[in-house]
C-alpha cells in the first residue's frame, strides 16, 4: 500500500480531495472548493510572480466588488485586492527577510520618496484619527495597492516588454466591459440616465468608468503608430481606440471628457517645448485674474441652465452649471464641507477614509442640494486633492501635489530627454494618462479602488522603471562633482 500511494500519490490526493468535498457539499460546505484556487495562487506567488500581477491588472476591470453585490458591505474587489494582499505579504516578507527586493536606485528616486513620505504621513494620521479602525483599513488598502503595482512591477518592468503586457492585459479586460456596457446602452437607446448604471456590475457609476477608459485612450492612440508593433498589432490597436472612444462619449462622463481634453493639452505643449516657466506664469496670471474677477465669473457661471441630457452638446454645456445641475452643485457642497473640515482638524484631520462618515454636520444649509443626505452616507470628498485635505491635514494635501510633482518632473524631463521611438511613445503615454487623472481629481477621487489605483501606481511605476533605464552611467558622478564644487 505504501508503495501503490507513494507511486500514485497525485491521484490518490485527488480522488481523496474530491470524496472528501463532495461529503462537505452535501452537509452545504463550500469552502473546501478554494483549495484549488489557493495552491494556483500559492504556486504563482513562489514561481509565477510576474503573471500573477498581469492576471491582475486583466482581471482588474472585470473586478466586482462585493459592496455592490450586497454582500454585507465587504467592501473588497474580486478576485483582485484579495491577490494583491497576497503580493503584499510576499513584498513584505522579502523585504524583512532579504532587503534587496528593491533596487537602492528605486529607493532614492524622487517619486519613490514622494510616495513613502505621503504614506508615512497617512500612518501617523491613523493615531488621532475619528474613526481608526476606519483609518487603518483604508491605509491598509492604500498599502497593497502600492507594494502590488508600484513596487512589485515596478520590478517586473525592468523587462520592457511588461510594459506593453501591462496596458494590453488592463485593455484586454476593459474592451470587454465596454463592449458589454455599449450592448447593454444600445438596448436603451444611448439614452443618458441608463448610463449610469450599464456598466454595471464591473463598475459601480459612470464617473468611475469614463474616468479609466480616459487612463488608457493615450496608449491606445500610440499603439495605432508604434513603432515595431506589427500591421495585426496596430490593427487590432486601432479597434481598441474606436471601441474606448465610443465607451468613453457614451458614458456621459464630464470630468472624463475635461481629463481628455486636458491632456491632449499638456501633450502640444510638449510637443511644441513651451518650457515649464513659461506654463507656470501663464497658469498664474489665469489665477490672478479669474481670483480678481471671481465674482463676475460667478455671475455668468449661474446664468448657465443646461443640464445633464441626452444631446451630446448640451451634456458638454453643463459642465459649467452650477446654478440648477444637481451634480455639480452638490460637488460644490461636499468641496466647502471639505474645507470647513479642514479648518476644524488642520493638521493631522480627521483620519484617512473618514471623510464620508464624517461630513454630514459641514454641510451648510446653502450648499445642500436636492441630493444631499442628512446623515451623508452616499459618498466622498469628490476631489483627490480636498479629500485628503479634510482626512489628513494640510501635510496631506501637500503631499499629494508632492506626488504629482515628482511624477510630472521626472515623466517630462524623460520625455525631453529621449529620441523618438518605443520608450519615448511608452513614457508618454502613461504619463497622458494619468494627466487625464490628475485633472479628473479636481471632480473625482476613486484611488480608493481597485479600477484606478492598479493603472495610477502602475504608469508611476512605467515611468520610474524608463527613467532609471535612461539615466547616464556618469549622472551619480556628476552630480556628487557638482555638490562637491558647490559647497566650496
């Protein structure tokens, strides 16, 4: 018997695998069923990191969260988050246990350091947070999201050829959603109130959607015209391009648009070389003025009375509606309610992730519209810039402009740097499309989930890894000569 199990001992664990969940389903125990799924996911993590992570990023747009499925308000992305907290304790325990992990470059960079210094700050916020269990979810979150898709990749796109895998797998899994949701749209004639919930259940509202089909439309474009991709590749580039661009107008998602529009901006101006200062001093006199005439633009602004509507043209209109268009009005509502938090908490706030529990009494009567809650239960800060403003303080939002600074500066001078071909047309497309997010973070924050935190870490990670792949063997040298020569 001994020597039949040690011969047959892959069939004999099988069949006793199989006895044995068939005996626990019919007393109507499932558990024993993920066995399977957990020694895949086990095996991958030991000998298959690199295609685990790209199984993520595809699964990552067809993730449904289990809040939305009124699973007791788990409020966890499957299969995703519960891999990517896997990757995390593989990260951590390498880290512990060997130290190299990461490469001392990626360490010292500019957008690393940016990125630990803000979740540094986000741990001390926990401490004096209102809610710190609350406080510690959400960092622990954050947590994961970095060590999968910063980190993590960040290591696997040393191999440039993963950076290509990354936007194709995250593509492949969003062409199917919005083939879905333009299926389920047409059934409704494109009409503009379906469009908030079609792309359902991939996608909790439409915002969220429009705002990653606008993460991806630069690379697509690029893909179109890359360079050593073949005629099939780009084709098939091509379709993906129709196919976001349609998603993305018939999601009837404002910030989106303006996202869009905004980086094909900041594209013509690298591509015409307007130089930073001279950006910055258009950018300040715009400020000076509308700051000196807020008061007229506020005026014209409230004459503004179209609304969101199925025309196309009058939907574009009422972006700029902030007398009768009830989104934008209660955006207006939860920004002031984040500022007068701020006021009351402005050093440490009241806790990362807390503001949505948090900011029913800041309301005041004059901002509340006719969707506003008593209780403020139905959502965020509606910007990434004034959430972590309210949650963690000044330094917070400090930190956050930190970020985009330092992935802004290192993705440009990149792009400065290089001579057309593959690397240039990668940088730019990921930097494009997180241009399209950072402005949708005035309207929007979702990097509290799964969908937009794996390409915002992800393209931070791109840039970071073709940064460090172009830097001059003799930069070190030269700018320890340059320290040395200046402190004489």
């Amino acid at each position: 018997m001994a020597a039949l199990l040690k011969s047959y001992w892959i069939p004999a664990v099988c069949v006793a695998f199989v006895v044995l969940n068939t005996v626990l389903t019919a007393h109507e125990l499932y558990w024993l069923n993920l066995l399977p799924v957990a020694v895949l996911v086990g095996w991958a993590l030991v000998a298959a990191t690199d295609k685990l992570l790209l199984f993520i990023v595809f699964a990552t747009p067809l993730s449904i969260n289990m809040e939305e499925m009124d699973m007791g308000g788990i409020g966890v992305a499957l299969p995703t988050e519960p891999l990517m907290v896997a990757l995390m304790v593989l990260f951590l325990l390498k880290l512990a246990l060997e130290g190299g992990v990461v490469a001392p470059r990626v360490w010292r960079h500019p957008v690393t350091l940016a990125i630990l210094a803000q979740l540094v700050w986000m741990a001390v916020c926990i401490l004096p947070s209102s809610m710190p269990l609350i406080s510690l979810k959400y960092f622990t979150a954050r947590l994961w999201f970095v060590c999968a898709m910063y980190f993590m990749a960040g290591r696997i796109f040393s191999d440039a050829r993963n950076i290509h895998r990354f936007f194709w797998c995250f593509m492949a899994g969003l062409a199917i959603v919005v083939a879905y949701t333009l299926v389920q749209h047409a059934r409704h004639g494109f009409a503009e109130d379906p469009a908030h919930w079609v792309m359902s259940p991939f996608f909790k509202d439409h915002t969220s959607y429009g705002a990653i089909i606008a993460f991806f439309l630069p690379f697509a474009a690029a893909a179109v015209f890359m360079p050593d991709y073949s005629r099939t590749r780009r084709g098939t580039a091509a379709v993906l391009l129709l196919l976001l661009v349609a998603g993305l107008v018939f999601s009837y998602t404002r910030a989106a648009w303006i996202g869009v529009v905004g980086a094909a901006a900041v594209f013509a101006a690298m591509r015409l070389r307007i130089p930073a200062w001279a950006i910055g001093l258009v950018a300040l006199v715009a400020g000076s003025v509308a700051m000196a005439n807020w008061d007229r633009i506020t005026i014209a602004l409230g004459r503004n009375t179209a609304e969101s509507h199925d025309d196309l043209a009058q939907h574009v209109s009422s972006i700029s509606n902030i007398r009768s268009d009830a989104s934008n009005l209660e955006r207006i509502n939860r920004w002031n309610s984040a500022v007068r938090m701020f006021e009351k908490k402005p050093v440490t706030g009241w806790g990362p992730g807390t503001y949505m529990f948090q900011y029913a009494p800041f309301q005041a009567a004059r901002d509340r519209t006719i969707i506003s809650t008593n209780f403020g239960l139905v959502g965020n800060a509606h910007s990434e810039y004034l959430g972590p403003l309210a949650e963690q303080g000044l330094p917070g939002f400090l930190l956050v402009l930190l970020v985009v600074g330092a992935i802004t500066t290192t993705a440009v001078r990149l792009w400065s740097r290089l001579s057309d071909g593959v690397d240039r047309r990668l940088v730019g497309a990921a930097f494009l499309g997180l241009v399209t997010y950072f402005i949708h973070g005035l309207l929007n924050n979702y990097l509290d989930l799964d969908k937009a935190s794996v390409p915002f870490w992800g393209f931070a990670a791109m840039i970071v890894a073709l940064d460090l792949k172009h830097r001059q063997p003799g930069d070190h040298l030269k700018r320890q000569v340059s320290k040395a020569r200046s402190s004489k």
